[in-house]
C-alpha cells in the first residue's frame, strides 16, 4: 500500500496531513513518521495540522521532545495544498476538521471502514490493527527505511498508547512492530514522555473530582461541572479507575457548551463502548472500545445538571440493571 501512496504523491507539490481533533499519541506518531517517510524518499515538504487542543501533559511532551512541527488546522487555507492526507481517523467520522468541499486524497486509519472513505484517490484501512502507528511502522519495514530517533520515539509510544493496557483489540502486529522499531527510539525521551511534570490545575481538578465523587456498589460516578480541557475528563477517570474494589468510573464535566463523558471498566466482559451508545441515545453521539468509551452531549439550551441526572439513571440501570442504587461519598 505504501508504494500506491508513493506514486500517488509523486507529481503532489503540497501536502498536507491532518490528524484528528484533540490529537492523541497515535494520531500525532503516525502523521509525523508519515511526513517523514516523504521527506526521506521524495524530498517533500509537509505540513502536519490539528485542530482543538493538545490535552494531556504526556501528548505535549511528545511534541516537545520529538521535535514535531504542528500547525492549527483553522489558521491553513486547505486549497492551497493538491494532496490531503488523513490519519488515525477518516473524514466523515467527525472528528476531523476539514475546510468544505474538500476531499481527502488519502486516509490511513485502523477504525471501522467507513464507506465514504472510497472517494478518496488511495485508502488504507486496517480494522484489525492496534494503531495507526502500527500500520506507519509497517511501511518503514517494507521499504527497508530506518527512522531516527523521535520518529521511532513518537511511533513507539503512538502504538503503546493505543494498544499496550487500553483494553483494545490488538494484534500480534502491533508488539510485532513495537519490537521492529525498539532499537531505534530513546529511552531517555520515552521515560519523560510518560512521567511528565504536570499543571498545577491537574492537581486542583483532581481535589474537586475527590470531593465530588460518589460511590455506587463498585462504580465511581464524578460530576466535575466545568473543566478546562476534555482530557481532563479522561485522566480523572484512569485516576479513578486504579481504586481498589471499584469496578466502574464514570466521569463528566463540561466544556463551553458541550458536555463529555468517560466510561471506563476494569474487565473487559461488559462492552463498555457499547454502554456509551446507550447513555446517550437521543441526545448526543458516543462509542468506544473494549473497556473505555466516551461521549459527547451538546448541550444548546438544556440543562447541564438535567442531563447529568438522565445519564447517570441510564448508567445505573445499565450496569446493575436496577434504577435505584445507594449512593456513598469517597
Ligand atoms: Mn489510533
């Protein structure tokens, strides 16, 4: 597949490569290793975008310490470029910003094969893949390239991120392709990358979520009201998720005028991504994988509060299939 791409860049002048919204470790690894896999072999110039923010302490130390180049999606005039490339997500899964009537040339991603993504001039979508890291890695084997450092550095991490504990389905590829590209990364900027000093308003955000947190059987409900960044969500409930005898976490906060949510849970026999769909059948949109899941509620001009109390009935009937269920403070 890496050899239709190549061809099809050939005559390209300029390209650009979009990650998703909010981008993740996967997202940013697999779109710079591509950038770079261009540069080595055809001298090309690409210009690597995102839109949203980068959330989490560990993703901007990545940015950081691998020297990655990233534009702001909304600040680009889309036509200037000939070829549009998008990774680690495909673009009608909404949660990619790209300017109207603008088709994607080439999409690489490992989510479900989306039938829009067959407009696009080459596609590469591998559902059973772990990560998009995975399948960038896999191109570097192929054409017998080595990647430097930050790029084997960024790839590796963009595949443990996805696989590695996140309860996905991975590949016997993915440890595969971590193994093929080891030799090459720093442990030095890895062991940074995942111990990252953290904000002071990550310690503030985690005082509140204590407080605020409620004890259902072996669920840990939290209702943080309004926070700064959507990742904040998340990382309260992995924080969460740790505690002995619980089972569960269930976290939503508020950003702007739109509420998210993170589902997380300890075994992977109840299909968490599909609890998520439930909670928010008529009001939002939401999914996720084998033990976290998430979603999105925009609120326009219903109450938050409201909302929060809709979810959390639903989630209690879901998971103890019981509507009613005693509620203890930390
Ligand atoms: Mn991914």
């Amino acid at each position: 597949m890496i050899d239709k791409i190549l061809e099809f860049i050939k005559p390209k002048r300029k390209i650009l490569i979009l990650m998703h919204n909010n981008p993740d470790p996967d997202t940013i690894a697999s779109g710079f290793a591509l950038k770079n896999i261009f540069a080595s072999l055809q001298k090309k110039r690409c210009t690597l975008a995102y839109h949203g923010l980068i959330g989490r302490a560990e993703n901007r130390e990545l940015v950081k310490l691998c020297k990655i180049d990233m534009h702001f999606s909304l600040k680009l005039n889309f036509n200037r470029y000939d070829c549009i490339v998008v990774v680690d997500t495909q673009p009608t899964a909404g949660n990619v910003f790209i300017q109207k009537n603008i088709l994607p040339n080439i999409v690489i991603d490992h989510h479900n094969f989306r039938s829009q993504t067959k407009k696009a001039d080459v596609f590469d979508v591998r559902k059973n893949y772990g990560s998009t890291s995975t399948i960038v890695a896999e191109y570097y084997k192929k054409l017998n390239l080595t990647p430097d450092v930050n790029t084997a550095t960024a790839l590796f991490y963009g595949i443990k991120t996805d696989t590695l504990g996140s309860g996905r389905s991975n590949s016997k590829v993915d440890t595969e392709m971590m193994g093929y590209i080891l030799p090459n990364i720093s442990l030095n900027k890895l062991a940074k990358i995942e111990n990252p000093e953290l904000p002071k308003y990550y310690y503030k955000n985690m005082k509140k979520a204590t407080e605020n947190a409620k004890v259902v059987n072996d669920l840990i409900f939290c209702n943080l009201e309004d926070v700064r960044n959507a990742d904040l969500i998340a990382e309260t409930s992995d924080f969460f998720l740790r505690m002995r005898d619980i089972k569960w976490t269930f976290v939503i906060g508020k950003i702007d005028n739109i509420c998210y949510f993170s589902l997380r849970c300890k075994s992977t026999q109840r299909k968490v991504g599909h609890i998520a769909l439930g909670l928010v059948r008529g009001i939002g949109t939401g999914g996720g994988h084998m033990k976290s899941a998430g979603g999105q509620i925009p609120l326009n001009d219903k109450n938050y509060n409201e909302i929060v109390e809709t979810v959390k009935k639903r989630l209690i009937s879901k998971i103890f299939g019981t509507g009613e269920a005693e509620e203890k403070s930390l």
